[in-house]
C-alpha cells in the first residue's frame, strides 16, 4: 500500500477520447487520483457523479480529479457522456498503474476469483507527493471528504 509522504508513481495513460494524460502534466496542480471498479455501476455512478458536481470547488483550489478504472476509453466516454461526468477519466486496461498505486485484490463471486479494483482514493500535492492515500472507500459522500481534505493541504 502507497503511505503519505512518499512519491506518487508516475503514470500516462489515454483518457476517454484517447489523449495521453501524465502526472507530470498537473506539477502546477493538486490531483485527486481515485481507482474505480467499473464504468456505469450504481457505486461508481454516485462517486463520478459527485465529484463532477464538486469540479468548480477543486478548480478554485487549484486541484484537478482524474478517475482510474480498468475500462477501455471507448467504456469511459459512454460513461462521461451518459452522466455528462466532468471528470477525466483514464483508462488502465493492463492495471499496471493499479498495481504501483497497490488497489488490485483477488475477489471471489460464485467460486471464480478475479483481480479487482478495490475503491481508493491519493490525494496527491503539486511536488508530487502523496498527502492522503484511502483505501475502501465507500462511493457515498466521498468526494466532498476529498475536499474537506485538500482544503487541508491548500492553506
């Protein structure tokens, strides 16, 4: 699991109309980087959803929200324009920037396992360093935690 204090991993990774989005592009910003399991599930809907309606409040605080999942950007923009989402979100089919930011678990359904996104959320600072790393989070009102917390670091 990725500890505060340390280095965010670094990542590039297509968004849904397929533009190559890198940490390195936001050094001037905050990011709020949260994992998702899946495009268009009732969780995943709520959290988007949220922290869309929250976008002009991360904006003033100079902060940008990127959503990760491990669906492909055609997935992602069916899911942006159906909940007209104004969130960023990237695509991570192969789960490798899953992997450096520790979210992927083994879960069992009707006695087959498969690797999952478990629901976490970093809060990243303009350097370039993890602030807040939140594992199981649940979708209901976290995004407006989320700010709470980057008010925190803004001051």
């Amino acid at each position: 699991m990725l500890q505060p204090g340390r280095p965010a991993p670094s990542f590039e990774l297509p968004d849904a109309d397929m533009n190559v989005v890198s940490l390195e592009n936001f050094r001037d910003r905050n990011v709020v980087l949260y994992f998702y399991p899946r495009d268009d599930t009732p969780g995943c809907i709520i959290e988007a959803i949220d922290f869309s309606d929250l976008d002009d409040e991360f904006a003033k605080l100079k902060t940008v929200v990127l959503g990760v999942s491990m669906d492909d950007c055609v997935s992602h923009g069916t899911f942006r324009d159906k909940h007209g989402l104004a969130v960023q979100l990237l695509a991570d089919m192969e789960g490798e920037v899953c992997s450096r930011y520790g979210v992927l678990h083994e879960k069992e359904h009707e006695g087959n396992k498969r690797i999952c996104i478990q629901r976490s959320t970093f809060i990243i600072d303009r350097k370039g360093v993890v602030k807040h790393a939140m594992y199981g989070v649940s979708p209901r009102g976290h995004a407006a935690e989320v700010l709470d917390l980057v008010k925190g670091i803004v001051k």
